[in-house]
C-alpha cells in the first residue's frame, strides 16, 4: 500500500514539475452529430445549434455546449448533451453529460437501436457529410422525425 501511494505522490511531483498543460477549450454555437440506428444499419451526420431540440428516432438530443480546442493545440471536440427518449409521450433521460470527438467510448450513449456521438463543433450550420459521400442534414428542431 505504501508503495502505489510513493508511486502515485512521485508521479504527481513529476507531472508538476513538468508542467502538465491543460488544453483550452473555446466555445462554438453549433454541434455536428452522427447518428446510426442499429437496426436498419443507417448513418446520418445532423448539426444542431446549441440550446436547441433535435429529434432522431425516438431521441431528443439537446446540446448544451459544444466546445474545440484553438487549431495549434491537439485536436478535440467536446459537447455537453441531454438526450431523451420519447415513447408514448413518456420523456425518459437516458444519457446526460461530456462527449468528445476523439474517444467516443469514454463516455457513450447506450442504447439498443441508437447511436449518438460528436463529430465536430462549428461556427455555422452546414450540411455534414454522410456516409454515402452525400451531403447531411441540419435537423430542423420542430419537424417530427420520419424514423
């Protein structure tokens, strides 16, 4: 016990001393999503602005914040988001909190049709990309889905 508690105060003086430099994150007004139902094996690329409702299936996903690391630091994009599943005009939470770009694992939303992860943050809304090369969609927050 005395040994991994030296090892973990040694690794923390080294770190110090060498100046573990934490990235800085700047905040963008738009989130770009990819999304996939697993059972049709379809992808769709959405952006969305912050603070608004995006429907995908029987998902509500609301980004929060979506935040990029300036371009002369390593690459990342992190989003802030609420997601809900809507079943029978019953609201459930099913994911709340960080995603990031680079490890979607780390924090993933689990679900058994769906999947939702961050691809980018911008500052304008754009048509993504999807899989097929063809150009995504901005969801429209108010149009019911046609999942």
């Amino acid at each position: 016990m005395r040994s991994a508690l030296s090892l973990c105060l040694v690794v923390l003086g080294w770190l110090a001393a060498h100046g573990a430099a934490a990235q800085t994150y700047e905040p963008y007004p738009y989130v770009v999503l990819g999304g996939m139902d697993k059972v049709t094996a379809r992808f769709t690329s959405f952006t969305v602005p912050v603070g608004s409702v995006a429907q995908f299936g029987t998902l509500e996903v609301t980004p929060r914040s979506c935040q990029k690391t300036p371009p002369e630091e390593t690459p990342e994009s992190t989003a802030f988001l609420e997601i809900d599943e809507v079943k029978d005009e019953e609201r459930r939470r099913i994911f709340n909190g960080w995603m990031f770009a680079s490890s979607p694992g780390v924090s993933a939303l689990e679900h058994p049709v769906y999947d939702v992860w961050v691809m980018d943050c911008t500052l304008t809304a754009y048509d993504a990309v999807s899989e097929d090369g063809e150009g995504g969609s901005e969801v429209d927050p108010d149009a019911e889905s046609s999942e």
